[in-house]
C-alpha cells in the first residue's frame, strides 16, 4: 500500500538532489530509500547513520567527514 505522504516525500527527496541538498538516513532506512528513489544510491551528497534505530547528528553516528559536511553545509544556510 502507497500512502500520499509516500509519493510526496519521494518527491522531496528528488528535489533535494536537484537542488544538491545533503540528505541524511538512517542505516535500516537507507536500502528502502534507494529502492523508492534509485537516484539516492549513486548521490554523493547522501549520509547514512551508522545506528540502525537512532539517527544522531555526530560524528560517531555520522562519520567524520559527513558530520563535517553537514556541520558545514548548516552553518553556509
């Protein structure tokens, strides 16, 4: 079952990649996120949590150079 939210939340994401927007997943969401948007497994600008439950904004959780990216990208905005 599809859920209207579900199709405007891809649409979301496919502007986010357009527009060269850093997008954050959690690890056990991020094979369901390629699957719904193929673009994402290719996308350079993509970061995934390495905690399958929770999805923290660090650089144990995100790595450091993805923490870098975002703390940047936060502070350019």
């Amino acid at each position: 079952m599809t859920l209207p939210t579900s199709g405007f939340t891809r649409q979301l994401v496919r502007q986010a990649i357009e527009r060269d927007a850093w997008i954050v997943v959690r690890k056990s969401a991020a094979p369901v996120w390629e699957a719904a948007v193929p673009a994402l497994g290719a996308y350079p600008r993509l970061v995934t949590g390495s905690n399958g439950r929770r999805l923290y904004l660090s650089p144990g959780n995100l790595g450091d150079a993805g923490y870098r990216s975002i703390l940047e990208a936060v502070r350019v905005s």
